[in-house]
C-alpha cells in the first residue's frame, strides 16, 4: 500500500484540536438535524403528555371542584404532564446507533474531544426537551391556567424542566454507552413510571396514606413536582424551589456518575 504525505510548505498536515464549544456544537448540530427522521424518538412524548393531560382534567375536574372547591385541577395537573413529556427525552438511541455502525469509533479517532462528544448529545435534549414543554404550556395557558409567579414565572418552570430532563437523560447514556444495545436504552423510560405515580401526581401530598405517603417523602420527583407546581398556583416560594433543584441535583449526580464512568469504560474499550 503507498502512503500518501499531504504537506504544507516543508511540514506535514495535521489535524488541529479545534475549541471545546466548537465540538460542543458540532456533535449538537448534528444531533438536531438526525431529529426530523427519527420523529418516532419526540412525537410519543409530546403525545402521552398531552393525552394524559387532556383526559385527567376531564376524568377529575367535575370531581374536584365537587369536594375541593377552589382547586385548580389544570394548575395541578400541569407540572405531571410535563415531566411526562420530558423524562426520557435524549438522544442516547442514536448514540447507540453511532455505536452499532462503528461511527463512534471513527469519531474517536478524530481531535474531538471525548467529553464533547456526551455534552453536545445533552445540549441536543434540552433543545428537544424546551421544543417539547412549549406546546403543553401554550395549551395550558389557553385551558385558562395562569402563572401566579408571573412571567419569569413561565421561564423558570421551563428551565427547572429541562433541568429535570437533563438529570434523567443521562441514565440513557450511561445505558448506551454501557450496553450499546437500544433496546435496553429504550426501556430506561420505564425506570420513571414508577418514581411517577408513587409520588404527588394526581392527588397533594398531604392526602397520601401510609406506605405510599412514606414514598412519596423519600422519592425526589415530588419535590421537582411541588416546586413547578409553587410557580403556577403558589407564586414564589424559595422553599419549594430550593427542595426542587436540591432534588434534581441529588438524581443528577447519580445519573451524571454512572454516565461519566460508562463513558470511560467505552473510551478503554474502543
């Protein structure tokens, strides 16, 4: 075989290590543009949210306002349907196709830095995951929610979704990276179903009982819960938003760990 020298001048061309955002970006970029031909990947989400919206407020909302007169059961319902269409959002199934397909391991062959390459996929989700959130929002609004924290308000509910989303997407990698198996990426979904309903999702908390009540304490997606529902029905409350980002935290640490550390066992493997 006869090897070709490229040169400039006298010395030879290399590949130069271009700046961290610009990997950052270019890995992101191209998880976005693969977005409109894998809509089956955003289109159930968005879809589950707003049916289990839609149909709860129409199941709860004569009973509610029966019993509990005053309660807003759209402003109630609005925060569960939004961590349903956000958990889970990520783009770790075409990682696991760039896996599959060897084009991890050409990329890994390129300058790009390593950790850019997980970054750029995340900036990717909370993309999707804001896209996602405005629709259910915007009908909300028109249902005739308002948001008792105003405006910055609406912001900060986005942001503490997509903080949420991020949290939780990095299980998905950390199955990915791992595994490289997609079904076992798609199935990470259902590792939230559970953290879901055994919390305050469709009734407050101080009208759980036993076991359940005991739950809901220790499972961190009541607090992100009661934190997103504070700016719609409660306006501002430090306390319940401290508890929100303090429980985000706690999952993202996990979750960020197990990524990281599967991150390196594919580095040592390729």
């Amino acid at each position: 075989m006869t090897s070709i020298d490229i040169t400039v001048g006298r010395r030879p061309a290399v590949a130069r290590r271009s700046r961290a955002a610009a990997d950052v970006s270019a890995i992101a970029g191209r998880a976005l543009r693969r977005v409109p031909r894998e809509l089956e990947t955003v289109i159930p989400p968005i879809f589950i949210a707003l049916f289990f919206f839609i149909v709860n407020i129409g199941t709860l909302q004569h009973l509610t306002q029966s019993h509990l007169p005053g309660f807003d059961i759209k402003s109630f319902m609005l925060p569960t349907a939004i961590l349903l269409g956000v958990t889970g959002i990520s783009r770790a199934g075409s990682l696991v196709l760039d896996i599959q397909s060897g084009y991890l391991d050409r990329l890994l062959l390129t300058p790009v830095r390593r950790l850019a390459i997980l970054v750029g996929h995340l900036v990717a989700d909370v993309a999707i995951a804001t896209a996602l959130m405005v629709p259910i929002v915007a009908l909300a609004l028109g249902l005739g929610v308002r948001f008792r924290a105003g405006p910055l308000g609406v912001l900060v509910f986005l942001l503490l979704g997509c903080l949420w989303s991020l949290a939780f997407a990095a299980f998905g990698y950390a199955i990915a990276l791992k595994t490289g198996n997609p079904a076992a990426v798609n199935s990470s979904f259902l590792l939230f179903f559970p953290f879901l309903f055994m919390t305050s999702s469709y009734v407050p908390k101080g009208q759980l009982s036993g076991w359940l009540s005991a739950v809901a304490t220790w499972n961190p997606v009541t607090y992100v819960l009661e934190g997103l529902r504070s700016l719609v029905s409660g306006g501002w409350s430090a306390t319940a938003l401290g508890e929100a980002l303090l429980a985000i935290t706690a999952v993202g640490v996990l979750s960020f760990s197990l990524c990281l550390a599967a991150l390196k066992g594919r580095l040592r493997r390729g």
